[in-house]
C-alpha cells in the first residue's frame, strides 16, 4: 500500500502518541503509517515509502560517472550515488522508470540488467517481460509467459522507453520443460572471448531457470549483432541434479529446484577483473516434500566459483567452491554490477574496478507473513554494498579442516602449510569508512571463562550503531560446546544475542526474545538465524592456534547485519520495541575460556538520504 506525501503527514499526531516505554499493543490495531519511523533504517537503500524488491538494473552511467542502483516493485526505480553512501532518488517520490503495460509486458516487469552505452550508446535495458501469470517452479511452465526484451533511456535513467518490437530473446531454448526463464545479466568476460572465438568487449546474457524433472540451469547467450537484437544461444552452461548440495550441504544449502537471479562475473585479488576467476552468484529455490504447488519454502542466496569447460562443443561451467552469500533467511535476489576505477565513486576513494553487489531484505518473508505492513507503510529494504574480490586465507595448517569440500579451495601448499581461496565479501570501503567515521568509544577487551552477560561500560545513545571486535579462542575449544559473542539491542525486557559456536561452526543470531512486540502482533518473525563459519588453524609465530573471529556488526534500526573475517555475512531484522533496548553486553556460555578484544562501538551511522524531508 504506498500512501501519498499528504496522508503521511496526517499521521504525525498518532505516531508521536506512541509510548515506547511500556508494553506494545496489537500493532495491528494501530493508525497507517503510526509506526513508519519505529523500525526504520537510515543508512540503507530503500523507497521513499511502500514496498521494495529484487535489486537489479544497476550500471554505472558513462557521461555522468553515477552509480544507479534500481529495484523492482510494480515496475522498477531507482537512485544514484556518487559515493556509496548517499543516494538521490531518479524521480520525485520513488517513482519507476519502467513499468508494465506494453505489448511485450502486460502483466509485469521482472529484473533485467543494463549494458551501459549499448543502443546509440545510452543505457539499454535488458529485462524479463511477463504476459501470463502465475509462474513457479513447482507448477507446469505456461510457454510464452516470460520473454526478454530491451528498452533504452535517453534522460540519464529517469526513463527507460520500451523498442516498438517483440522481444529480443522470445523463448527459452527448442522443447526445453523450463522451471523459469527471467533475470537477464548482461556481462562481458574475456575467457568466454577465448574459449568461444568471440571479438573482444562481446556481451553475454545468463538468464536463470531450470528444467521439470531435471534441475536448476542458467541459460547462456551471445551477443549476435551490434544493436542487440539477436543473441546466439549457446545452451544450458551450467546445470545441477534436482535439489543437489555442493559437498555435504553444509557451507552452500541446496542448488534446489530453480535458479534466479544469477549474475557473472570475474574477480581478481583486487575486485573486478574481466580475465580473472569466474565467480557466479544466484538464488536457489527449493522444498520440503511433500511439494506443495506455489510455494517455495525455502530461498537461498548463493556464490560459486569454477572454470570453463567444453563439452559435446559447448562451454560449461565447473564449480571448483561454493557458499552462500547471505545466510540470512530473509536475505536474497542479489545483484551487483562492475564499478568502473573511472566512476565518480571510485575516484573519490581511489579503488579499483570492482564489483559491487545489493541483497535484498525482505521485510515480511516473502510475502508470507502478516506483517502491519499499513502502519509502517514500507516493507524490505537493500542490504549495505558489498564489494566482492578472491579472498585468501593464508598460514592454514594442512588438517583435516581445509579438505572438506567447502566454501574455499586449497589455493597452495608448502611445507605442511596451505593458503586456501575464497570469495572475500567486504562491505563497500566507501559505506565502512562513512559508518565508522563519527563519534566512537572504546571498550576495554576482557577474558571470560564462565557463563553470563556482562554490560558494557557504556551504552550506545541509539539503536544505530557499529559494533566492531576480535574474539579469540585457545585450541582447546575446538569441538567444545562453548558460545561466545554479544547482547544487542538489549533491556530487561528484550535481548539478541550473537554468537559462534562451536560445536556446529556456526555464528547464530539468537532472535527469541528480541521484540516485545512479536508477543503482541502477528508477522513479527523471532525465529533464529544462523550460518557456517569454519575457524582453520593457523600457524602463526611458528604456533598453532584457532583463527580468530573478526566481527562487524551494523545494526540501523532494525536491520542488523553481521559480518566476519572478510567471508561470511548474516542479516536480519531484530525488531526491539523499548526504548531502553539499546545495551550492548558480551556473552559467554559453556565450557571454555574466551577473549575479547579491539571492541569498538561507532555511533549514529549516516543519512543515506539527504533529500529526503523524512
């Protein structure tokens, strides 16, 4: 439901009226819009007001330098930034720049991307265009429903004007039973030039999907001609059995049932690189049996990394790591785009090519929870940008640990000694700076040895800070049951607790008792989060010793988002109601001793929307 600027202001009054202090009602029973400012973030991508979803269409604009970052809802909008940090909305109110209605999209506008000087060198959209409704993969593939067709903006991206035409790509591939067939990513890469004899700077498409009986695909093709209108199918590149796992499942979820989302791209040690390691990111749909028809119980938001193979005279993609780019439940649909060293971003900062990708957090799951969604009258919002490079883990003892089949590969080997790769996944250095760049305080490290929480010192003066730490744990806790992290957003009415664990190498987000008001309202979702984090050991100083964890927690509001040692992310909403809820304490529980150390907190975040009036 999007509300006018007009009905907005009216709700003022019984907003203001609301007693943070005491006990939530039913929020449910509240006025629209009386709680748009409770629980919203300030330094994260999001409308104006109404809903948000799947990040996509982002490029950089080669005649201004901006960054775009776009997202669907009924239609698609977007924002520019010249930093990372502060946006300014394409049009007044969040308006779209592409929406559906035309020939080749009269029910909807999916995710596309965009090749940024393509036809008469203006942005050029490539998007999915949707003629029938419903599509999932669980229910047999209506033909014709979704095609890929192009658009092009000549007002520097408030408007994307759709080709008098059909659609560009009209079909999926001869008699082929998709699960879907949406999500066009253009690309460029110079080992597919080489392994397939293309002209150099040729464009490429993945569009994402699967096969009934089969599994998940993505489908490649090839730019055939200098307008765009033609593109070379070159088959399904990659494909995985049916609800799959890499290895044992534990450090990338299942390749489930359908693809979505999928981008390619190419990493070096430094960000984006067109020659370097190819490295794909995707979402993964699946179920529990039995299968119920239109519904997904499960989406995961995925990365791998292999090379190019050939076969029967195809190239194919062969995974060689994988792992998962978000644990978050609520965490999906990523899209990123190459950040040129050339764009006004990157010129402020210094930073190479890179690439940058958006995750979205989807505000009530999916659409399947009853969240108030009229009184705070928005819903989801895009997770901080991440840039992403071939991470290294170096010292690693060669034991069992590094052999697993995991979310790294053994990258060399000397003397009993390993460096393993990964994908490292930062948050964007120019967002990192500006959120550790205020007033800050220090907390004194301590070693706890027995259960409990112990406050900090000093509390945070908002709900919107950083939290930055090392914890370090003696080799004797390896396979122990000890948890050791922090209590945020707390009270002695309501607490999250983050935590690694060892006993199944996990960071978990304890949400439990994290909202006094999902004891009152429905749709308020306190399940717990968790995801894997494998600690190696290390040789370091001719001693061997457990890695430690590196934490950077941001917590804006109710997003928090987790981040360790350079590889893992977990966000999630932790939506606290009290207005006291906001000490922060270390937490100890189980056998084993832990310290802490370098514990930093930053206050007050940044306005990522300084032309905004609210």
């Amino acid at each position: 439901m999007k509300l006018t600027p007009a009905v907005l202001a009216g709700s003022l009054a019984p907003r203001q009226g609301i007693d943070y202090n005491s006990a939530p009602p039913n929020l449910s029973t509240l006025a629209n819009s009386s709680l748009f400012e409770t629980w919203r973030p300030k330094a994260h991508v999001l409308p104006p007001f109404g809903q948000i979803g799947d990040p996509c269409m982002h490029y950089t604009d080669p005649e201004t330098g901006l960054f775009h970052v776009g997202w669907l809802h009924e239609g698609a909008s977007g924002a520019t930034t010249d930093d990372l940090v502060t946006y300014h909305d394409l049009n007044p109110d969040g308006k779209p720049f592409i929406v559906s209605g035309g020939k080749n999209d009269p029910i909807a506008v999916f995710d596309g991307s965009v090749i940024p000087s393509g036809i008469d060198g203006k942005p050029t959209l490539l998007y999915t265009s949707v003629s029938y409704l419903p599509i999932q993969w669980t229910i047999q593939y209506t033909r014709g429903s979704e095609t890929q067709s192009l658009a092009v903006s000549h007002d520097g991206g408030r408007n994307f004007t759709k080709l008098e035409q059909g659609p560009v790509i009209p079909s999926p591939p001869f008699a082929v039973n998709v699960t879907g067939f949406r999500d066009p990513y253009v690309f460029q890469n110079s080992q597919l030039d080489n392994h397939l004899g293309s002209a150099p700077g040729t464009w490429y498409v993945v569009i994402s999907g699967g096969v009934h009986g089969e599994g998940p695909s993505q489908f490649l093709y090839r730019q055939h001609d200098p307008d765009f209108q033609y593109w070379e199918e070159l088959g399904q590149w990659w494909h995985e059995p049916a609800n799959s796992t890499w290895g044992n499942g534990n450090w990338a979820g299942r390749w489930g049932f359908n693809f979505e989302t999928s981008n390619i791209f190419g990493l070096d040690e430094h960000g984006y690189n067109s020659e370097g390691q190819i490295f794909t990111t995707l979402g993964a749909e699946w179920s529990l049996d039995p299968i119920v028809p239109q519904v997904s119980d499960f989406r995961e938001m995925l990365w791998a990394s292999g090379d190019i193979s050939h076969e029967d005279g195809q190239v194919k993609f062969v995974p060689s790591m994988a792992g998962k780019l978000d644990w978050g439940t609520s965490a999906y649909a990523a899209a990123g785009k190459e950040l040129p060293a050339t764009s006004k971003a990157s010129e402020k900062s210094g930073a190479p090519d890179r690439f940058i990708s958006y995750l979205w957090l989807t505000g009530d799951f999916y659409g399947t929870l009853d969240f108030p969604t009229n009184q705070q009258n928005w819903t989801g919002a895009l997770l901080l940008p991440r840039e992403l490079s071939v991470g290294k883990i170096s010292n690693v003892v060669d034991n069992e640990l590094a052999h697993e089949t995991g979310s790294w590969r053994i990258a060399s080997k000397n003397l009993g000694v390993l460096e393993l790769a990964t994908l490292k996944q930062e948050i964007a250095r120019e967002a990192l700076v500006a959120l550790t760049n205020g007033s800050s305080f220090a907390e004194s490290g301590r070693t706890l040895n027995s259960p409990g929480a112990v406050a900090f010192q000093r509390t945070p003066e908002s709900k919107f800070h950083v939290i930055t730490a090392t914890i370090s744990f003696p080799r004797a806790c390896r396979g122990s049951d000890l948890r050791a992290g922090f209590q945020i957003l707390s009270s002695e009415h309501e607490s999250t607790t983050i935590y690694y664990q060892f006993s199944n190498e996990s960071i978990v987000v304890d949400r439990s008792n994290s909202s006094a008001a999902a004891r009152t309202t429905n749709g308020i979702d306190s399940r717990n989060e968790s995801g894997r984090l494998r600690l190696f050991d290390l040789i370091q100083d001719g001693k061997q010793k457990i890695e430690s964890l590196d934490l950077t927690i941001v917590v804006d509001n109710s997003i928090v988002e987790v981040h360790a040692n350079g590889r893992f992310a977990l966000s999630t909403w932790v939506r606290s109601w009290y207005a006291s809820s906001k000490e922060i304490r270390f937490f100890q529980e189980g056998n084993g001793e832990v310290t802490f150390g370098n514990v930093t907190v930053y206050e007050g975040l940044y306005d990522a929307w300084p032309d905004r009036t609210r």
